[in-house]
C-alpha cells in the first residue's frame, strides 16, 4: 500500500459504583490487576449512590471549549487552554460526578499538563480520572482508553500503552486516534513492523497535521530523512492552533539537529517558541544548537529556562554535560543532582526514566548499575535507544564483547528500519576500539562526525580525538583484511531481497 502522507488538585469527588451494562471483556482483561474500590481523588471522599442515568455533558465554550476537543483528539494544547478545561470539567464533575466523558476529558488534559510542564504529580491524577470514566461508561469508551494509551505513552510504559491501545482498536477498529498513539507505543516496544503496519491504517481512517507527524516519525525510523522533513513541514503549515504549529516545528527542529543542520535546526526552535513561549523542548533545542554554535552563555540560559518551565531529567543531563565541558565542574554537579532529584519524583509519578538515568550512571555514576538498570530495561521493552544505552553502559563496565552484540543492534537496519544517529554511532565505534577492531571503529566514529559534528558538547570532541590517535588507514591496507572489517574474511554473504512494508510517499 502506497503511503499518502505521512494537567490542579481536585478535591470531594468519587465517581459512584457501575450500575450499566457490565465491562466488556476486553476492558475486563486489561483491567486485570487494577486496585479494586472507588476512585478518590483528593482527600474528601463522598461516597455516591448509583444510578442509571447518564449526565448529558454541559457544552463547553471559549478556550475550555477548544482545549476539550483537542486533548480528546491528541492534539498539542496551549498550557493557558489545558488550565481552563481542567477547572471546567473540574466544577462540572462536582455537580455531575457520574459523567464518564466528563472524567475521559479531565483525565487526558490532567496527562497533557503533566507532560506540557514535566509536573509528574497530575499523572496519577489523570490515571484516577481516566478509570473513574471508565467505571461510569464501562462501554464503548474509546476516549478513556485512548487516554490510559497516551498516558501509559507518556510515562514510558509502553507494554501499559500495548494493552489499552489495541483493547481500544478491538473495541472500535474505525478509531482514528487510536493508531496514532499505537505508533509510538510500537516504537518504543521495537516493534517497527507494527509501526509501519499502524501508519498505514492510520492513513487509510484520516488525513490531516496530526497523522503528518506521525508519518514523519516513522519516515526518519526508515531512514527516510528527506521525506520526514518534508512530512513534518507540511504538518506545521496545516496546524489549526499556535500550540499545534509549535509542536511540529519543534519536531522539525528535530529532525534538522540529528541530520547536523544546526543553524535550520535552531530557526525551526524559535519559530516554535515564536508560535507558543510554552513549548519547552524548543528551548531547550535551542541550547543544544547555540552550544553548537559557540554561543555558550545564551546556550546556558535557554537551558536553563527550558529547566524552569519542564524540569526534564534530559535537560538536567545535556546542561550538567555542558557545565563540564565548560570546566564549570560544581554547576554540572548540580545538575546532576537536580537530574536524580526529578527522577525520583518522576518515579513516585509512575514515569520511567530508566534510559537516561541508566546513560547518566554509565557516564558520569555507576556503570555497573547502569548495566543493571538497562538489562531491566531492555527485558522489558527493548527498544533501539534502550540496545544503544545498554550497549555503551557495558562498554564502560568493561564488557566490549557483548556491549558490541547491542551496538550492533542499535544500528541493525532491520531491527530499527535504518534510523541514523551520530550518538548511536560514536558508541559503537567506541565499543569497536576497545576490541582492537580498528577498521570498524574509524569507520563509525567518521560516521557520527558526518551526521552530526556536534551530537555532543563532551562526546563529540571525543570522537574527533579518537580518529586522530587512530591515525589515517594505511595505503597499503591492513596486513589482516579482518581488521578492516571486523568480519572474518572470506566470500560475501548473498544479499536477501526483501520488499519493504511501506513505500515512500508519492
């Protein structure tokens, strides 16, 4: 098939007991091991009797109004409109505690707050919320299930998001929003076939600035920069909102930085926050380009305001990172220390940071229990960052033997569909040095260079001095062909046809 295109505290409520038709087998299955009781939010309980009656939903207007339909669409929201819907939906709920869409929309825009400013504490409220809509409409309720996805999504818990995303797509197949949450959930399981295969049924139920930028996503998994580019392009010029247009250019902004285009790559990040001040991970881009560009004062204070206004553990890392190669060891300390702060507060949230905490303990803690994290990790939801993480973290606990078997992985184009990543490189090259295997090494840490001469403030430089203690390949060519190579010599293996499951778009 030929692809076309590519969260404030709420107090004295509990929604009563089902009295409807029972839950469905799916929701039933998935619900499997959720505490039994009442829902409670907040710490007044008012235990409410049960009735038949559904509560027809009060219409909204204004920015409440907008912030509702977006959120239940999945759509970026301004921070301004989420605050406003959720003290709507809150004031509705207290007189109308047994409106399940009610409580659908609630949970999803608590779960958009708490991503928009990295406030872990609203994802067990929207947790509560999106169940209490369950347990009222315990039946076709797509938006509730839809919302458990994202937030299991959101929080890193992708075999969570697995469950509810396809019980939601069995429930109703024709569910458009569904898929597009099932692409990243995919992608961070490792699954690209299921990601390719979802992109197609999501293109095939709706078009539009959303499903662009889902596309876009899976085009640059594929290797398919250009077009991922061009998809993410179009997706901002269709956005309908500000804060839509502002998380599209980030995302270009994205793609700009890992393919090395700094100077694009920092106009995209002031297009966004141009477009929506809010759009934290823009600023925070912005001090990952400026660094690049020297501009090293003006780097630290978008770092440090992207830090303000979303106290994200990889912003924490990348400043903390910059410090050091700065030589300002005591401020890298404190980012550092700030970084494991907001991961334990991430962790009573319910969210898993075991990737970049596992990255920070190989480089800068205990690569031993960056190993044991990662291992944990890559058990349960072995994606491609988590193979390159573990694979380095083994690299720095001494084991390059088998830290090359997950570098290897990293870089698999079938494993991964043929993403290119200059830290994904420098690692294996890395890993390859310490095995004496100095073709394969030269050749990857090249490679990370040509994506991005500056992936890294620290690691970068790094690469470079290794390449120079390296020295050029002799004209002569190695005395064993199986250093060039790092394979065992001998005739070439035959080269497996195969046909991709996507196409590239028209």
């Amino acid at each position: 098939m030929v692809i076309q295109e590519r969260q404030p505290v709420l107090t004295g409520l509990q929604p009563g007991e089902p009295s409807g038709p029972r839950l469905s087998r799916i929701v039933k299955r998935v619900l499997i091991g959720v505490v039994a009781g009442s829902v409670v939010l907040g710490g007044v309980l008012v235990l409410l009797p049960s009735t038949r009656h559904a509560v027809a939903p009060r219409p909204v207007a204004g920015p409440p109004g907008r912030a509702n339909t977006a959120v239940t669409a999945g759509v970026p929201v301004a921070v301004s409109d989420l605050v406003a819907v959720i003290g709507d939906r809150e004031a509705h709920l207290r007189a109308h505690p047994r409106d399940g869409q009610a409580w659908a929309v609630l949970g999803n825009a608590y779960a958009e707050q708490a991503r928009r400013t990295g406030m872990p504490a609203y994802y067990p409220k929207a947790e509560k919320a999106l169940r209490a809509s369950l347990q009222s409409r315990p039946e076709q309720n797509q938006a509730a299930m839809d919302g458990l996805t994202a937030l299991a999504n959101a929080r890193g818990d992708f075999l969570a998001a697995k469950k509810w995303g396809e019980a939601a797509v069995q429930q109703s197949p024709k569910r458009w929003t569904t898929y597009a949450l099932l692409i990243d959930t995919y992608t961070g399981l490792g699954d690209y076939k299921a990601t390719r295969k979802t992109l197609e049924k999501l293109q095939e139920r709706h078009k539009g600035p959303r499903v662009l930028a889902q596309a876009s996503r899976v085009y640059w998994n594929l290797g398919w920069r250009e077009d991922a580019a061009a998809t993410i392009s179009d997706a901002a010029a269709g956005a309908a909102t500000p804060a839509e247009r502002a998380a599209y250019l980030q995302q270009a902004g994205e793609l700009s930085w890992e393919r090395g285009d700094v100077k694009e790559s920092l106009r995209y990040y002031k297009a966004a926050l141009a477009s929506d001040p809010d759009e934290h991970r823009s600023l925070a881009g912005q001090g990952r380009a400026l660094a690049a560009l020297g501009r090293m004062s003006e780097a630290m204070r978008s770092y440090q305001a992207a830090l303000a206004g979303q106290p994200a553990p990889r912003y924490a890392l990348e400043l903390g990172e910059l410090y050091e190669k700065l030589g300002l060891t005591g401020a890298a300390r404190v980012q550092y220390d700030l970084l494991r702060d907001r991961v334990r507060q991430d962790e009573a949230g319910g969210v898993d940071d075991e990737l970049v905490l596992g990255l920070f303990e190989a480089d800068h803690g205990d690569p031993q229990a960056a190993v044991r994290r990662l291992r944990a990790e890559w058990e349960r939801q072995p994606g491609i960052p988590v193979a390159d993480a573990l694979g380095w973290a083994l690299h720095r606990a001494g084991d390059d033997k088998e830290a090359l078997k997950f570098a290897k992985k990293a870089m698999d184009r079938e494993h991964g569909g043929g993403v290119r990543s200059a830290l994904h490189a420098y690692h294996r090259g890395q890993i390859e040095r310490g095995l004496d295997l100095v073709g394969p090494a030269r050749r990857h840490l090249a490679e990370a260079l040509l994506i991005n001469p500056h992936f890294s403030p620290l690691f970068a430089p790094s690469a470079q001095e290794a390449l120079t203690a390296m020295g050029e390949p002799s004209e002569e060519g190695p005395p064993n062909p199986s250093e060039a190579t790092g394979k065992p010599t001998g005739p070439a293996a035959p080269q497996r046809a195969t046909t991709p499951a996507l196409r590239r778009p028209a």
